[in-house]
C-alpha cells in the first residue's frame, strides 16, 4: 500500500462531485463535523458503555466514551505523524501525514454508531437470537453468507452499514464520508463466512460488501485471500486509542462506584511505570485531596505513555503496515511495562468490573428486552398480514425496508431499528408491547 493512494477524500456516493481543491476545512474534518452533528452519535448519550447510566454518580456512555476515543486517537496520529515526516525528511511531503489526526478523530467518532443498546452484551444478545433462540427458525431460508452475518452480529460492520447503506428516502452513500475515514474505522476487513469461534468479528454485511470493496480498489488497499483484506494501516491507531480509553476509563469508573479502591487503582496505574516516574507521580498525588483527582491525575499519565509508545510503534512498523502483515495490535508490540501494566488492568476488569453485580444486572434485563424485541419484530415482518403485526410494523421508522421482498432484507430493516435504540427507548418499547406502559390519557 502507499500513503498516496490510502489519504483520499473523495467520499462515498458523491465522487462526481469531488473537488480537490483545498478549502477552509479539510474534508476530513468535515466527517469529523458531520458526525458530531448527527442523530446517531447524539444517541450514544444513552447507551450503556459498561456501568449502568448514570444516576447521581457519572460513568462513561458510549457518546463520551467516543469522544474522549477520538481526543486520544488524534493525539496519537499527530504523534505519528511527526515520527513519519522526521523518518523521511523532505522525500514524503504531500503523503498526506498531516491528515492523520483529522482522520483517525473521525474514524474514532464512528467506530461505535452500530452498537445496540446494553453494552457490548446487545451484540451477542443479537448474535444468539439467531443461533439459539427463535430465530433458527430462519436458517433455511437464508444463504450461508447471509445466515453467518446475522449468528455473528457484529457493531463494528454494522457501524460500517449505518455510515455506507442508502436507507429509505436518503441519498447515495449514506453520511457521505471520505473513503479514507471509513477504511479507518473498519477493525476487521474480512467477511462473516471467515470468521471463527475464537473471533467471530467481521468488518462489513453482505449487503455493503460492494461498497468497502469499492473503496478498497481506490485506495489500494490488496484482498489478502478470498473476503479478506489487509487493515487501512490508520485502523491500528483507532484501535489502539479505542483499546486505551476503555480499559483505561472503565478502572477510573469503577473507583468512582467503589467498585475498586484508591490504593487498588493508584497499584495499577503505577505499575505502568519505573520506579523513578512512580515517585515522582506519588509526590503529585501528594498535593491532591480528592481522591478522584489524584485517580485522574495517575490516569492522565498513563494514557499519555501509551499514546507516545503506540504513535513509537506505528512508526516504526511503517513497512510491515503497508504491506499488510502487521499483527496483532500497536499495544500488543508497546514496550514490556506498559504491555504488562495494560494486561493487569484488563486481568483486574475481567474479575471485578465486568463481573461486578450492576454490570450483570443490566447485561441480564438487556437481553431480555433485546430478545422480546427481536422476538415481536420478526414476527411482524415474517407475518406482516396478521391484525398485531400490522400495527407493530406501523411504529418502524419508514427508512427501514421492512416491506422487501427479500427476507434477508427485511430482517436487517429489523435489526437496524433495534441496534439504533437508545437503553431508554428500548426498555419504553419492551414495556407498551408488554402493556406496562400506556400513553396519558
């Protein structure tokens, strides 16, 4: 691959129109922008990250989660980026390295607009209505590729859906963003039929698979084997600043639940570090008093000597990213005390947090509510003649193509409305088909 092909701003649907002229905002920045100001992204505000929203005690959602992702993942493409240019000198200008932050920030914004309500435990509710609930049922009227895209429902290829499909009544090429902006949000470039038990993660449906293919060939990007390509090699620092704000975020928010305790978090945060940085972050905390502050304070620090090391990597990675042959992640090859603190913190979260009684409870009713849901639509799409199905299907937005022909299409008509509801409007709906809940009269 070559920087000069993968930094294009050409966007999807609208090539015709593209201008190459350079302008006030540089078009990646007008993705960043657009997002910003879109329904979707102003939904995540209600959407479970880990904890339960918030009552008198904040926690991360998915809308700040992603935001403070793409303040971080910009950082480090600056970082990078400047690595870059001082490896080549003057031999690369006009590459396009100045564009890395623009990009990587918006490609961060996105990479969670497909998520279903209840945290990440939504995607498997969705995935397992399939292969174990009511919705095997469906297996012999669908292809293999179109069955192995819903048993494995993926947020990531439906973030990829949301940005690219031209629903009902809106224009060509969805948002309309810039083929290197959606090549950097895609994790996993592969198909659903090449996914496995031990990664069942895929970049894009069926349905789209024309579409990625399409911007794949402008920005050279090589199809390693058949439905499998190489990553856009500014997909590693969205990952990576995605990989670092939510294990990294998810122990300050369990400090803040009590869920772990100062000495337990400033422990973790501080093994990051030699002895020497340690005392010097022990004296900072020193001149703090709320024990909020000082977590914040240690976390600041560790974030910024993941973001240097990650942005290190990348760098000096140039080649193998190019060629596709990078693996695993820019954390996985970050120097060994860093890599070793980030993996106490996952083994920490792993026992304590994601297990922790709050979390399970709403992983618990969200399957529920997800499940009666899927339960009640299908239904409705399947049998759309029915008295009770008619007025159910009267409450799907009309971009949805729940009247197709085509059952595969209808069921995704379903499958975009439920991964689009806020954790509010999910339990509303669970509540009115239930009859719990009736408009004031």
């Amino acid at each position: 691959m070559d920087w000069s092909r993968l930094i294009s701003d050409k966007r999807l649907g609208m090539e015709r129109f593209h201008d190459p002229r350079n302008h006030t905002r540089s078009d990646f920045q007008r993705d960043y922008d657009r997002m910003v100001f879109s329904s979707p992204f102003r939904r995540l505000q209600n959407k479970t990250q880990v904890f339960p929203l918030p009552g008198s005690i904040f926690v991360h959602n998915r809308l700040t989660h992603s935001l403070e992702v793409a303040s971080v993942g910009r950082s480090m493409a600056k970082e990078a980026a400047l690595r870059l240019r001082d490896m080549h000198g003057d031999s690369r200008c006009g590459t396009g390295f100045d564009d890395f932050p623009d990009i990587v920030a918006a490609a961060c914004l996105c990479h969670d607009l497909g998520n279903p309500p209840f945290g990440h435990s939504g995607e498997k509710t969705i995935a397992t209505y399939f292969s174990e609930g009511e919705g095997q049922q469906l297996r012999e009227r669908l292809s293999e590729r179109q069955w192995a895209d819903l048993v494995n429902f993926e947020g990531n290829a439906n973030s990829f859906r949301l940005l690219t499909h031209q629903f009902v009544g809106r224009r060509q090429g969805g948002f309309a963003m810039t083929y290197s902006t959606l090549a950097a949000m895609v994790k996993y470039p592969r198909t659903s039929m090449l996914a496995e038990p031990n990664h069942p993660k895929f970049g894009f449906f069926e349905s789209e698979e024309s579409l990625y293919r399409r911007i794949a060939a402008e920005l050279g990007i090589p199809e390693l084997e058949p439905g499998r390509f190489a990553r856009h090699p500014l997909v590693y620092l969205m990952e990576a600043a995605d990989d670092i704000c939510y294990q990294i975020m998810d122990i300050e928010d369990a400090h803040r639940l009590a869920i772990l305790s100062l000495d337990e978090v400033a422990s973790l945060f501080l093994g990051f570090f030699g002895e020497e940085d340690a005392a010097r972050m022990r004296r900072g905390m020193g001149h703090l008093d709320d024990p909020n502050e000082k977590v914040g304070y240690l976390r600041s620090n560790v974030i910024g000597a993941l973001v240097g090391d990650c942005a290190r990597v990348f760098a000096e990675n140039e080649t193998s990213l190019l060629r596709g042959e990078l693996e695993g992640s820019l954390i996985d090859q970050a120097s060994p005390r860093l890599r070793e603190g980030y993996g106490r913190c996952a083994a920490i979260a792993r026992k304590k947090i994601y297990m922790a009684p709050d979390v399970i409870d709403v992983e618990i009713a969200g399957n529920r509510i997800i499940t009666y849901l899927l339960n009640s639509l299908m239904e409705a799409v399947i049998h759309p003649e029915r008295n009770f199905s008619r007025l159910l299907l009267e409450t799907i937005p009309g971009q949805y193509d729940i009247g197709s022909d085509s059952l595969y299409t209808r069921i995704q008509g379903v499958l975009d409305h439920v991964s689009g509801m806020t954790d509010v409007y999910a339990l509303n709906l669970f509540r009115k088909l239930n009859g719990h809940s009736l408009p004031a009269v």
